[in-house]
C-alpha cells in the first residue's frame, strides 16, 4: 500500500528532469504543481530561468497545465503571463483535477507526467491516475502553509516505510 507514494522519479529540481529520454518513452505532457514546484510559494511571478525551461520543455513537444490546490488569483496571476493552461483549488490528490487536465492536454495518462514536490498530493494523486510521477525537492520550504506542513510530516512517515521495504535509497 505504501508504495502509492512512491515517486517513478526524484530530483532535486524541475530542471533535473530528463525531458529528452521521457519524450523518446512516449510521454508528451506535464502536469504541474505551482508551488515549490516551478517557484518558490512565495514568488508571485515565473523566473527567467523557469521562462527559459518552459519554452525549451514547448520547443521539445510537451504541453503543460498546472495544477495546484492554489487559489484562482495565485494561480492565474502566475498562469497568465506565461500563456499557459491552469486548474486551481485542486484539491490533490482528488482524481477529478488530474482527469481534467488530461483531457485540457488530450492526453493518457500513460502519455503524462505529474510533477510536484509533495507526496501526499502530487505523487500519490498522480500514482493514483497512472501517471509518471517526479518528485522534486521542495523550492523554499520554510514558506509553506500549515497544510503542507502537516503534509510533510505525513511524508516522512511514508518514506520511512518506504525505506523499510528497500524502496527508498538516499542516493536516489
């Protein structure tokens, strides 16, 4: 049961990703998380940097959605400038937000990845689709809410029994 939390892929960023060997394996989309995912919670607007990635992740042939449990003016504040498609008040892990964006990509989950830095939202939630699941580490952690807090502590009960099992290495 445990193994829902487990990640198909860990790295330390979104920029770690190796989009060229996922795209050879089929997988055309991404869902995303917002926060601590792609910026910082606090950051109001995308970096130079994500800019960057972003139109390379485009010029490589993925579309993306962003998926957050956010609210509207958060997401679409941040959503709008880059142009891109956006579900906010998620509420990960909940399936009806991940099916959604599927069909805003016109994709299979088989064909789609969902990245984000928590695991009792984004990997679990994404597990639960069927999706290609990348843990990234969390950008600012000290900026979370109380929920993602509570959330982390819940996850570091998960990884030790993930641990436990010989499913989690640190040098993942």
């Amino acid at each position: 049961m445990v193994e829902v939390f487990l990640p198909k892929l860990r790295v330390n960023s979104i920029y770690d990703i190796p989009l060229d060997e996922l795209y050879a394996q089929g997988y055309r989309g991404l869902i995303t998380d917002l926060d601590n995912t792609l910026v910082g919670a606090k950051a109001p607007l995308a970096t130079d940097e994500l800019v960057k990635w972003l139109a390379t992740v485009k010029q490589k042939g993925f579309d993306v959605v962003i998926v957050s449990n956010n609210n509207d003016s958060r997401v679409g504040a941040f959503a709008a400038p880059l142009g891109l498609p956006y579900i906010h008040a998620a509420r990960k892990p909940a399936q009806r937000a991940f099916s959604k964006a599927l069909g805003m990509l016109q994709l299979n989950a088989n064909q789609t990845l969902m990245i984000g830095d928590q695991l009792m939202t984004d990997v679990f939630g994404g597990n639960r689709m069927g999706l290609y699941t990348v843990l990234v580490a969390p950008i600012s952690p000290n900026d979370e809410g109380v929920m993602t807090r509570i959330n982390r502590r819940l996850e570091r009960i998960a990884i030790a029994k993930l641990r436990k099992r010989g499913l989690w290495k640190e040098e993942d």
